[in-house]
C-alpha cells in the first residue's frame, strides 16, 4: 500500500512538474512577443494587426502539431504558413520595423537552433 501512495505522489509530482514547466514556456513566448512588439514601436493599430496576424500564425503551428501529418508535410505546410504570416507583416509594417522584425526572426531561429543542438 505504501509503495501505491509513494508511486501516486511521485507521478502528482512529475505532472504538476510538466505542467510549470509549460506554463513557464508559455511566460517565455509572451515576453518574448511584447518585447519584439516595444522594439517595434508600433502604433495601436499596427497593434491590433500584428496581434491577428500572429493568432493566425499561432493556430496554425497548433494544429500542425496536432496533425499526424509526416514530418516533411509539416515543415512544407510550416514553411507556407511562416511566408504567409511575413507577407501580412511586410504590408502592416514600415521597412525598418520590417527589418527589426526580419532580425527578430533571425535571432529567434538561431536560439533555437542552440536549445535544439543542447538537447541532443
């Protein structure tokens, strides 16, 4: 019986664990959003724009996950959804608040590159 308790609170343990550390993702991502939106100084509806167009952006990467799709459908579907979304902010965008975007992007893919190749 005790042994059932100790398995019990070890695997309560390990998914209130899981569950931080999603939700320290999350944080993560957020912070990271509003400041790319201070370095963009952007104007309320510039705002609003880039908030739609990232909402968009951020379905569509869920249900991506979601799908059972193979590995290069996603990156294919990935890749579309991606210029897709640069399109739409090359048009609410001025040129340098696109090229602080573009760099943005730049920094962020290289950062996880870094995460990727730490894990491994």
């Amino acid at each position: 019986m005790k042994r059932i308790i100790k398995i019990t609170v070890m695997l309560v343990l390990v998914i209130l664990a899981s569950n931080a550390s999603a939700q320290n993702k999350m944080d993560e991502v957020k912070a990271k959003y509003q400041e790319l939106k201070q370095k963009l100084n952007l104007t309320e509806d510039q705002s609003k724009k880039v908030d739609a167009i990232n909402t968009t952006w951020f379905e569509g990467v869920a249900d991506l996950k979601k799908s059972n799709e193979s590995k290069l459908s996603k990156r294919s579907k990935f890749k579309s959804l991606n210029n897709t979304r640069d399109k739409q902010m090359k048009d609410v965008l001025t040129k340098d608040q696109f090229k602080i975007y573009k760099a943005n992007q730049k920094e962020m893919k290289e950062e996880f590159k870094q995460r990727r190749a730490n894990r491994e």
